[in-house]
C-alpha cells in the first residue's frame, strides 16, 4: 500500500480543460496550482485503485474511505467523483498521473511539490 494525494480540476477551470487540445499545455499556461485543489490523501495499492475508491456509487467515496480507513485526510467537503483530467499523486516518487480516457498520462515526476498544497 502507498499513500497518493488526489487533485480535482477546479469548478471555474473544469470545461476549459475538458476541451482544451493539450492538457500539459494547459496546466502549464495556467498554473498547477491555480487549476487543480487538493482534495484529499488515499491509501492505496495502484492509481487505478485510487480512481476506483474515489467514485461514488451507492455511497460517498469519503464516507467509505472513514469507514474504511483507506481516506486519511480529507481537505474539502463532499468531493465529487474522480474523473478525466484530475491528478493522483504518488508519494512513493513524486509522479503526477493525469487521470485520461482510459487509464492515466504521466504529467510530471516533482518531488518537492508540497503535498499538503491546500484548495
């Protein structure tokens, strides 16, 4: 198990990037930080568990992962589900994973990002 911190596109950039032509261009020109917000740190054993646990079917993924114990913290109130173009982080190395169509793009590998990069 690992611990992988989960970034949501913000709601004001959400369908500008859903349309942009190039995603890493337009984190770039805007900001990373200026786009996505922390949501919240998961335990997990891959990204595509991460993705996984953070979708709500029949129940919110964050009162699952309490119940769990998988959500070790959480930085925003009822965060919608994981979806294309939001970032997993992997404390093992540092990599950001964009989430894609099918399966996740390797943004960058930055270890110093803070990992504690509030909303």
């Amino acid at each position: 198990m690992a611990l992988y911190t989960l970034y949501h596109v913000k709601p004001e950039h959400f369908s500008n990037i859903m349309f942009a032509t190039d995603v890493k261009e337009y984190i770039a020109e805007h900001g990373f930080k200026n786009v996505y917000r922390n949501v919240g740190m998961i335990e997990a054993d891959t990204l595509d568990d991460v993705y996984a646990l953070t979708q709500h079917l029949y129940d919110s993924w964050v009162l699952n992962g309490r119940q769990e114990g998988w959500l070790h913290v959480l930085f925003m109130q009822s965060p919608r589900s994981t979806s294309v173009n939001d970032v997993i982080r992997a404390s093992t190395d540092g990599s950001r994973f964009i989430v894609s169509d099918f399966g996740f793009e390797l943004l960058d590998a930055d270890p110093d990002l803070e990992v504690d990069l509030l909303p």
